[in-house]
C-alpha cells in the first residue's frame, strides 16, 4: 500500500471522517481546513502512524508543513518509511 492511502486510511479513522475521507487528494488541505484535525487530532494521527507503518517520529520533526496537505503528510510518512 502507498503512503498516500496509508495517510488517507489513517485520517479516515482517526478523525472519524467516513465517506468524506474518499474525497481527499494530494493536494486536500489539512490544517485549518478539516475541522477534526485539532492538536488532540494531530498527536492520535502521528501515534496512528507509527503504529502503522512502523515508523518513529521526532518532537522536533512535526511542523505545519508536514500537514499542509494529505500530499506532503504522505510524503513525510513516505521519507521516514524509506529511512
């Protein structure tokens, strides 16, 4: 599975957003723009996708960049899946 459907299965669930999960693109906004993805949000995503995709995530890695889009977070899991 890619990283993007990865992100997408994992926003899908941990922000309980149902259908609407089918709309989401690369280019789809996330902060700011999906109302579910709150600080309390953010930290069950990043535990979601560690869980998941084995993977570690720094403190000093999260930025506002990382969830700019469903793109650049599935670009993000994609880095650290290939470190």
């Amino acid at each position: 599975m890619d990283a993007l459907t990865q992100v997408k299965n994992i926003l899908r669930d941990t922000l309980n957003l149902g259908a609407r999960a089918d709309q989401l693109t690369a280019d789809s906004p996330l902060l700011g723009s999906v109302p579910e993805l709150d600080s309390m949000a953010v930290v069950q995503v990043i535990t979601a996708l560690e869980d998941r995709c084995g993977i570690t995530v720094d403190d000093d890695e999260l930025t506002a960049d990382v969830f700019t889009t469903v793109g650049t977070l599935a670009r993000f899991v994609s880095q650290k899946t290939e470190m």
